[in-house]
C-alpha cells in the first residue's frame, strides 16, 4: 500500500467507468445503477469527453421532487461537471471533496478526455487501515444521528428528511434500538422497483440486519470491517444493545483530512526551525521606539557574536557594516520601515566577531504599529549568502574566462536559447560565414541567408528540428550533419553542425568539411577514370567523362579535349562541347608548342553573333615531353580566375588524360605490332605448306625408285644372279 503523501488520483480512482449518453432514458440510467451497483455514472459526449455526473444523491432528490422515467439524462445530471487532472496528490483531491462537499472527481487528461473516477470508497480502500491510526478518538469520526425513525414511518417522509439535511442514512428502530437502516444506495433499488414512497414504510424497504460495533473499537478496526463489509456505515451500540451514534465512511475522511493537515502543519513549523538554524538563516526584530535590534541565537552564530551582543543599539550594529553602506542600511531600518511601504530588502556585508566580512541578505517589514499607524516593532529575517556571493564571483571570472575561450576558439560556435534567438556568436562564426549577429539574430534569419533555395531550406528545417528532438529524448547531443551554406560572399561552404542540448539552450558547433569533401570527390573521380582506363575503356570515353566533371563544377564552364594526331602537328577534336571557330583558330598554334608548355589564357572578342569570351588552355605532356593534347575551358561574358577547387578537377583530368592517351599510344604501337606478326605469320605459313607440297612429290619420286630396282633385283633373282642393289630388301616384296 502506497503511503498517503506518494498517491496520486491515478492510483486512486476507478478505470472502468460506466458511462452513459446525455439522451439515455433516465429509466435506463437507474437500472444501470441497481445491475452495476455504483454509486455514480458519468455523463459523456463523444465517447470520452464528460459533461455531467448522477449520483446516488441526485437520484434521491428526483424521488422527492417527482420524476418521469422517460427524460432523458442531461435534463436530471449535475453540471457544469467538477474535473480534475489525474496526477493530483492525495491531500489536496480530499482537501477538493471536502470543499466542494461532494463525494466524486472526475479525472481527466489534458485534453478533456475521462480517465477514471475517485469516489469516497477509493479514497478508504488505498488508503489502508494503518493510517486511520492517526485518529485517536472515535467520537471524532461518530455521526451524531437524529432519532431514530419507527418501521412504520412514511417512506416518502424518511427520503424527504435525507434530501432536506443532506444526510445519507436514517437509522430505523424504537426505544433506542436500531432495526435497520436507509441509505442514498438503497434509493436506486427503489426506483427500479417502481415503488411508490407515498405507499410504503420506511420499516418495509430498510437494510437489515444491522452490521453493529462497540464504542470500545478503534477507528483502523472499523475502516477494516467496512471494507471487509463493503459498508459505508457502522452502527455504534453500548453494551445494552442501545444505539449510540453511527460511524460513517464520509466522517472518517472528513476527520482524517483534518489530522492529515494538523500534522503536516506541526512537521513543516519542525522543519522550518532545523532549516533556518542549519541553512545560515537568522531572525532579527527591530522595537522602533528604544532604537534597539535583536538577534535569533542562528544569526548571532552565522556573525560569530557573543551572547552579550545579541541585543544592541541599531546605531551600535551599524559600526559593524562598511562606512560607505552605513547610511543605506540605516535608512532602510528607520526610514523605509516608517513609510507607506513599510518593508526593505538590502545586501550588505557586516563584520562579525572574528572580523571577518560576511554578505547577508536582509528582509524585513512592521508587524506591529500603535494608534496612531506609527511603527512599533518590526522582523525579518537575515540569510547568509557569503558562499553565494563567492559563487557569484567565480561564476563571472569563470564566465569570463568561457567566454575568451569561446572568442578564440578556431570553430565557429552560437548558443541559442529556446525561442531559437542567438544569444552568443563568436566572431570565428563571423569570419567564416560573414554573418553577424545583428544579421542573423536568430534561426529564422539564419535560415533565410544560409540556405536560400526555399526546398533546401524546408529540409534543412526539418533535419535540424528532428536532431534537435532526438538528442533532447536520449543523450542531449546533437548529431553531426553535412549541409550546404551559402555565405555573405556568395561562396558556398560544406558544414557539419553538431552541438549539444544545454537545458533550455542549443549550443551548435560548425566544422567546415569542404576542403575534406572536395578532396573525398576528386579522389573519387581520379579513382573512377583510373577504373575505367584500366579496363580499357575507349579513349574517347575517358575524356568526355573528364569534361562532365569539369563542368559539373562550374555551370558557366564548356569544356573540350583536343588530341594531338598521328604526325604531332594538328590538334584534332577529342570530346566534350566543339569549339567556336576563334577558339579554334588560337588553338591551332597550340600544335607547335613545346612539351612543357605551360597552360595560357586566351581572351578572344566578341565576333559579329557572339559574345566576348575567355579561354583557359591546359596542355596534356607525355613522361618524354611530347605534347598529347589539350584541355580548353572557356567562359562567356566575363573572365574571372578559375577557382581553387575548379583548378584541382582540370590539374586531375590532365594527369589522368596523359595517362590515358599514353596507354592509348602503347595500345596503338602493340597493335601495330601485333598486326606485323600476324603478317609474317601468314607468310611463314604459306612458305610451309610450299614445302610439305615439295616434300609430297620427293617423297613419291623416291617411292618410285625403290620400287624399281625392287623389280631389277626380282629379275636377277629368276636369272638366278645375285641381287644388283643389295641394300633394297625384297624379303615380303615378291608374290
């Protein structure tokens, strides 16, 4: 069980809320009442939005004063309806029902929407038994009944009691013994059951048998038994069997709330004195006729004084404070306490008995004047804010010094406060971007000159203000990210902002990456060519991507690479845009220059259709010298000087396209090579198969022969002479 001073109405109330619709026939709604056995249902609109409330007491109002079943709800339910927040403590939610003597909070969240309901019986269950230990006496929490009604009383007369006083229960029984009682919950049952009041007794609709206690309980036994009994109501008997009050679950609250506060008030007076004499807080009082000033024993310790200096003249204190506060302080004590004002606050320093200077802060006002409205006697209080004041200085020299660190820091910096206004710029943010604070005093100027591509500019809101929430949600440091800043110069900056979440303020950090991605893309582009080049692409391929780089980085830019031809005299088209014809024709001469010709600007003028142009030449030279080719950038209109970045990409394309147009001539000179052994081949081969032709017809003339002294040596045989040609064997020859 969570302590009283932990719960909030949210552990408190009821979830489960039966609800019903502003048009529901009151008949239904009272049906609900007996079928759910509540004592409340809440009117909503729109599923979950409460406009009304019917209670147990608004039923027993409508059986007095008459009703038609067939109304709908919202013309019997309590409105305008009481809500409350469902984070509100304990004390103050029953400190609410006491003062606006109901016995339900409606909770609700921030936007209206129901979240439960807090009845009384809530109330006791969380509370546990243990804390109704508080309550000492039991007569405190007794409701006092009236006497008690007979069980032949007028029904319709017994209601119309209850409504009248406001009380929810009547003890029925005679002779001071109770027989049974009548309580608000009993009211729904009888109107579903249609009985008419006028008809019957009291004595034949009463709840019995009674649920009795002793006097001699306690108040934590008997909240134990209600709940024990889901009873609000516990009759109380002596030892004759004699009624002598009724302990009601309304009345245990009612008095618990007050011993709640009455204890609360004792332990905050307690800790307020431990306060003020362990936190340097001291009390003075200041009688305006005797001109003399008191001091609590805590402010007497604070300054170090002796016990014989508590009490002393004003003027006496005085001599304690710096000469140059002296008459302020006087003033302030004398003065401003006599006037229509009548209360002063002032710091001063004042000296105390070990000569030392201490700053305290001294409040005071008049607590009491005599008849005439004069000033008789004044208090306050005087704190010790030595420490302070020493925190103080060292917070501005440490402020001091942050801040000529932050001034000299290489890395532009802002701090931004929480409506987005810069509150602090240092000046390598000026000198970086050009902008000052007076220009972009805050993120929506910033925006404006930073970014000012409208569709840009949406991104970039929208990135920073998700970093912004993420970081505040996890860590409080704001991921780096790269954007794109147009500076007061017109140049733009590749920038990775980061920062941090400081409380309420934004402190984003500027690191300028251009440099770092503008050598990231060119070693990309370098690798890409090389890529390319070493799986063999066409030469001219190779150059006209080289030209697209080029011009990618400056849109005023046409590109061209020039080839020198075969004889090294003419400088041929290669790829990229066709040169005009001026160009063409200055470029002519390049044929003749030296390998390590240097590259040139060429001013050409405005021709009868076109405009003045400026060309800048960059020769591509071979290891060995020879001029390769050229690359030609030429620019319309004006002729400013390339920029640095701009210089890399050509200086990069003019190294790769040396390297490409030297594989291309070794490509050349092996295929050229290549294609001379593949002639010497075709005539090796032919002179081959002239000699296996001739080497046939010897090898068949050679047959012949053998063939033929065969047949000579075969005739010497029949002769019967010896063999003429006795290598040429016959053995196997003859038939």
């Amino acid at each position: 069980m969570n302590p009283a001073s932990e719960l909030r109405l949210r552990d408190i109330a009821t979830s489960a809320v039966l609800t019903v619709v502003p048009d529901l026939p009151l008949r239904n709604a009272i049906q609900l009442f007996v079928d759910a056995q509540v004592s409340c249902l809440v009117v909503t609109e729109g599923g979950d939005r409460p406009v009304g409330i019917i209670t147990e007491r608004d039923l027993l109002r409508l059986v007095c004063a008459g009703y038609a079943e067939d109304k709908p709800v919202r013309s019997v339910m309590s409105a305008p309806l009481l809500t409350v927040r469902e984070d509100m403590d304990f004390s103050s939610a029953q400190a609410l029902l006491a003062n606006r003597a109901v016995r339900h909070l409606v909770l609700v969240d921030d936007t209206g929407r129901l979240r439960g309901v807090a009845s009384e019986t809530d109330f006791r269950r969380h509370i546990g038994h243990d804390l109704f230990k508080a309550i000492h006496c039991l007569g405190a929490v007794m409701d006092p009944s009236p006497d008690m009604l007979p069980p032949e009383h007028p029904l319709a007369r017994a209601l119309e009691i209850m409504a009248s006083t406001r009380r929810d229960h009547l003890v029925i029984g005679r002779d001071g013994r109770a027989e049974g009682i009548l309580t608000e919950r009993d009211v729904p049952r009888l109107m579903a059951r249609q009985v008419s009041p006028e008809r019957l007794t009291i004595g034949d609709v009463m709840s019995r048998p009674l649920y009795t206690v002793g006097p001699d309980i306690t108040v934590a036994e008997a909240a134990r038994r209600m709940g024990e009994a889901g009873l609000r109501h516990l009759v109380v008997l002596d030892a004759a069997g004699q009624m002598l009050a009724v302990i009601s679950q309304h009345r245990m609250l009612e008095r618990l709330g007050v011993v709640m506060m009455e204890e609360s008030r004792s332990r905050l007076e307690n800790t307020l004195d431990v306060v003020l004499e362990t936190t340097g807080v001291g009390t003075w009082e200041y009688d305006h006729r005797d001109d003399m000033l008191s001091r609590s024993r805590g402010l007497a310790q604070v300054l170090g004084l002796a016990g014989s200096e508590i009490h002393e003249p004003l003027e006496q204190a005085l001599l304690r404070l710096d000469p140059a506060v002296r008459g302020r302080v006087g003033q302030a004590f004398r003065g401003t306490l006599a006037g229509s004002e009548a209360h002063f606050a002032v710091d001063y320093q004042a000296r105390g008995g070990d000569g030392q200077l201490r700053w305290l802060s001294v409040r005071g006002r008049v607590v009491e004047r005599d008849d005439a409205g004069l000033p008789l006697r004044s208090a306050g209080v005087a704190v010790d804010i030595d420490a302070q004041k020493a925190s103080e200085a060292a917070l501005r020299k440490s402020e001091a010094r942050f801040r000529q660190l932050t001034e000299s820091l290489p890395l532009p910096i802002s701090l931004l406060d929480a409506q987005g206004r810069v509150v602090f710029m240092n000046q390598q943010f000026t000198t970086t971007f050009g902008y000052s604070m007076a220009e972009a005093p805050d993120l929506d100027s910033w925006w404006a000159l930073a970014y000012p591509d409208p569709a840009y500019r949406a991104g970039v809101r929208e990135a920073w203000n998700e970093a912004v929430r993420t970081a505040i949600a996890t860590d409080c440091v704001i991921r780096p990210g790269e954007y794109r800043i147009r500076c007061k110069d017109g140049g733009v900056r590749i920038i990775e902002i980061s920062g941090v979440a400081l409380g309420d303020h934004l402190l984003a950090t500027f690191s300028d990456v251009t440099e770092h991605r503008e050598q990231q893309q060119l070693l990309e582009f370098s690798n890409s060519v090389l890529r390319r080049i070493s799986l063999g692409a066409p030469l001219i391929e190779i150059l006209e991507d080289c030209c697209r780089q080029i011009e990618a980085r400056d849109a005023s830019i046409r590109c061209t690479a020039l080839v020198v031809d075969k004889e090294g005299h003419l400088l041929r088209h290669g790829a990229g845009h066709a040169m005009p014809p001026g160009l063409r024709s200055a470029l002519d001469t390049q044929a003749s220059f030296p390998g390590s010709a240097e590259a040139r600007q060429i001013d050409l003028p405005a021709g009868p259709d076109s405009a003045p142009a400026a060309c800048w030449t960059f020769p591509v030279v071979s290891r060995e010298g020879p001029l390769l080719g050229l690359f030609a950038l030429c620019r319309q209109n004006a002729a400013p000087p390339l920029e640095t970045p701009l210089r890399r990409y050509v200086d990069a394309a003019v190294a790769l396209a040396a390297v490409a147009l030297e594989r291309a001539g070794r490509e050349n000179e092996l295929r050229q090579t290549h294609q001379g052994l593949e002639r010497a081949e075709e005539r090796l081969h032919t002179q081959l198969d002239e000699l296996r032709r001739w080497q046939q017809v010897m090898l068949g003339r050679e047959g012949r022969v053998l063939e033929l002294k065969r047949e000579i040596n075969a005739l010497h045989a029949r002769l019967g002479e010896p063999p003429r040609y006795p290598s040429v064997s016959t053995a196997g020859d003859l038939p």
